[in-house]
C-alpha cells in the first residue's frame, strides 16, 4: 500500500521559530525533532504573504496569477478550475480529509471535487461550542484597529487584528486548535483499508493575539530576546510603504507593546506546537509512524515589528520565510539552504505518493533531494501580493540565492543582498541598476507568462 500523508499547517509563523529559545524555553520542541528526524528547508518561501493565496498556490502547486486567487477571495470568485492536491490523492485510491481552517478557493469548490471522509471547518467549531453552551463574551473591540487601506483606486478605512495582547477566558481544551486536534486524533484512529491523507490546517498563531493559559504566562515578556530591526524601516525604503496595512498596524508600539506581542505570538506558536506533538503521537499509537510521510510548513510569516511593520502583506523575509518539513519513510534526515517554494509541495508529494500527474506545474519535486540528497538546482523564485479583501497595493518580488528584488508600480524598486543584509535594512536598488534590470527582466517574463495584468514597462531607480 502506498505511504500516509500526513500535511500540518500553521497560521502566520515564522520560519525563525524553529530551534529558536526564548525565557529559557524551546518554543517548538515538537517540531524540532520532527526536523532532526527529516529534512528541514531553511529558505523555503510563501509565493504570498497572505492566507487565501498562499494555500491556493500551496494546494494547485500554480502561481496566484495563474490560478486566480491574488487576494483573500472567499468567495472564490477568480478562482479557476485546477485540480488540487486533496484530488489528485482521492483519484488515486487515498481516504482525505481536512480538518481545520479553510482558505482555498476554486471552481467547482474544494467539497464538491473530493469525496472526503471528514471535512471540519470553522464552521463546526463554531457549532460544537454552541452545543457545549460556551461562549467567549468578552468585548475584543480592542483587538481591531482601523487603517486606511487601498482598495481599488480608493483608500478605505476597514480594520484588522492589531498586536493587542489578552488571555482568551476559556479552557485550552475549547480553544479552536485544540477541537480540530481532537478531531484528526479520532480520524487517525479509525480502521481502514487504503491509504489516508489527512490535512490538518491550525490558525495559531494567527492574531488576534488572544491565547489561553498556561501559553498566556509562557514566555515573560521582560526576558523576551527582541530581535534586531525592530521598529526600524529600511534605509531606502520607498515612501508608500508607511501607508502600506503592515506599516499603519505597527503605528504606537514602543518596546514594551512589541515584548507583549512576541510573548503572545511565541505562546501561541508553542500552543500549535504542543498539539502537533498530540498528532504525532497519536499517529505512532495507530502503528502508522513508519509508513507516512509527514509535512509541516505555515502558510507564510509575521513582521512583529521588524521593519516598523505587523502581521504580513509585504515581501519581507519576516512575512516571506516560512518553516518547511518532511519526513517519512526513506527520507534522509538533513538540512538544506537550497531555495525551495509552496510550489514544490504539489510535485514533490505526488512522487513520494507514486501518484502520476502530466499537469503542467510552477513548483519542481523535491523528491529526489529527500531520498537521495539530490543537488536542488540553483533557480530565482517569484511572490507576489495585490491586496488583501480586493485589488490593492501591488508588490511583484524576484528572488536569488543572494538577492531579493520588488517592483511595485507606483514607487522606486527594492533591492536587497541577502548575504550581507539578512535583515534588508538597505535598499541598494539604486546603487545596482544592471542587476536591478536582470531581475526586473526575470520577474516580469514570470508574472507575465502566468497572466498577471501589471505593466512592467516602467522601471524607475532613482529614488530621487
């Protein structure tokens, strides 16, 4: 019988929290020996730093232009007819099923193209709790925050998580996490006679930062290690990004407001970490450790204050990076720097399935490279952002091994060396204009070849 999948996401996490202690604490314990035990990319990226598309592209291994979905569309009303990974598994005799939060979109929708066993949403979350008679009460209005965001042609004032800080009033065993942890164990321990495909999507540590105890007292903010950066924009960078979403949710926060938010983002981050050691228990008490491939990855980062920003929304490593792990039968335990993106997970999870696909796909597998310590090839890798409920600000992003290039159309480019700037606090865009047009070259031929509707024509150095 062909091997288990086992697919677990986290929401808004940062690649650096793995093997990363703070207060004297590991904060993803669970998930460090995961990656000992297989192979961890350390410069795996999102191809958005936004929810909807991020798992969009992650589930069609298609770029957010090709595919349709650039924006957080629920509706799914751009969404185009691609085949996703849960089907390609359904068509090859696997028993899928999703269980956690749910963000992407398609025509004919994700239901209505797999038969699964168990698909448990939000929504049942929301129904459970309502048949338990619990209810959080409490007023979170302090937990939004209005900003002026650009939508269209216009700038709306809407409002969005701030970085806020509060305990969630309820037991940990009613948090939302924890319910769609009880529902894959219960999964995991039914009887079957095919191959299962479980895809386990938890929000942590997605804001509002609310979290229960004991993950509220966890990390004490004083002893916080804060990262460098903080507050800080980019010598360079282009003025249109203080109006950026990003930017105005970081507006007021001293060093005292970004300890609490880190010390909420890490407990929340150790809260899906603590549950993701539930399932991988639980998967080695049904017998089925040995024969089941198991990846983890999150759908893309945070700021937390590095560049003057919040949450996501700008091509920045902090919201860009993300953790990426496999591991599974025949698959090395390693470490690998190689560029890798969302879009390999597609190709490289159909050749660890022996599942045959002739679709034409962004990504490249990563298969031979797990099982054999293939050589990746060197390759530039492409994201994108275009808003967040509808068209927006527009950022188009080439990266290298060593650079990180952004055009947005309405501004002076960005350009970023890696090696020497890891935490991109110079923009040296108009320092390198040859290289500025190589990559500006590359990164329309991409986004052009995959329908994006940005004219590329213009490319402005001066930043004067």
């Amino acid at each position: 019988m062909p091997p288990n999948l086992l697919f677990i996401t986290t929401d808004h996490q940062r690649a650096d929290t793995l093997f990363m202690r703070q207060c004297g604490i590991e904060v993803t314990p669970r998930l460090n020996a995961l990656a000992r035990e297989g192979t961890q990319y350390t410069r795996a990226y999102t191809t958005c730093p936004l929810c909807v598309p991020a798992r969009t592209a992650m589930a069609t291994g298609l770029y957010p232009t090709r595919n349709g979905v650039v924006v957080n569309d629920w509706k799914g009303r751009s969404a185009g007819n691609h085949v996703p990974l849960h089907q390609h598994l359904a068509r090859a005799g696997y028993d899928v099923a999703h269980i956690g939060v749910h963000h992407v979109r398609l025509q004919p929708e994700l239901t209505e193209r797999v038969a699964f066993s168990r698909f448990i949403s939000n929504d049942d979350y929301a129904r459970w709790m309502n048949e338990q008679g619990q209810r959080d009460t409490e007023d979170t209005s302090a937990f939004k925050q209005p900003v002026w965001e650009r939508q269209g042609p216009k700038r709306q004032r809407v409002h969005y998580s701030n970085a806020a800080v509060g305990r969630w009033p309820l037991d940990v065993e009613l948090f939302m996490d924890s319910f769609f942890t009880d529902r894959a164990i219960d999964f995991l321990s039914m009887p079957r006679d095919r191959p299962l495909a479980l895809f386990v999507c938890l929000w942590a540590p997605h804001p509002p930062l609310r979290l229960p105890a004991p993950y509220f007292e966890l990390f004490n903010p004083d002893h916080i290690d804060l990262p460098e950066g903080l507050g800080q924009p980019a010598l360079g960078e282009p003025s249109n990004r203080r109006q950026g979403i990003a930017a105005q949710l970081a507006e007021g926060m001293d060093e005292s407001s970004w300890r609490r938010a880190w010390s909420a983002h890490l407990g929340l981050t150790r809260l899906a970490d603590d549950l993701i050691g539930r399932l991988l228990d639980a998967l080695e008490k049904v017998g089925m450790d040995d024969d089941t491939h198991v990846l983890f990855t999150s759908d893309h980062g945070d700021h937390l204050g590095q560049h003057g920003m919040y949450q996501k929304m700008e091509l920045y490593e902090q919201a860009l990076r993300i953790p990426l792990l496999v591991r599974g039968p025949g698959i090395r335990a390693q470490q690998s720097d190689a560029l890798v993106s969302h879009l390999d997970l597609l190709p490289t999870l159909l050749d660890l399935s022996d599942v045959a696909s002739a679709y034409d796909l962004d990504g490249r597998s990563l298969a031979l490279h797990l099982k054999e310590s293939a050589p990746i090839p060197q390759r530039t890798l492409f994201a994108q952002y275009s808003g967040n409920p509808t068209l927006g600000d527009i950022r188009r992003g080439a990266l290298t091994e060593r650079y990180k290039y952004v055009f947005d159309p309405d501004s002076p480019p960005e350009l970023y060396d890696l090696r020497d700037d890891p935490l991109e606090m110079a923009n040296i865009a108009s320092d390198q204009p040859a290289l500025c047009a190589e990559l500006h070259a590359a990164c329309a031929a991409w986004h052009t070849a995959r329908g994006d509707w940005i004219n590329y024509a213009s490319q402005p150095i001066d930043s004067d």
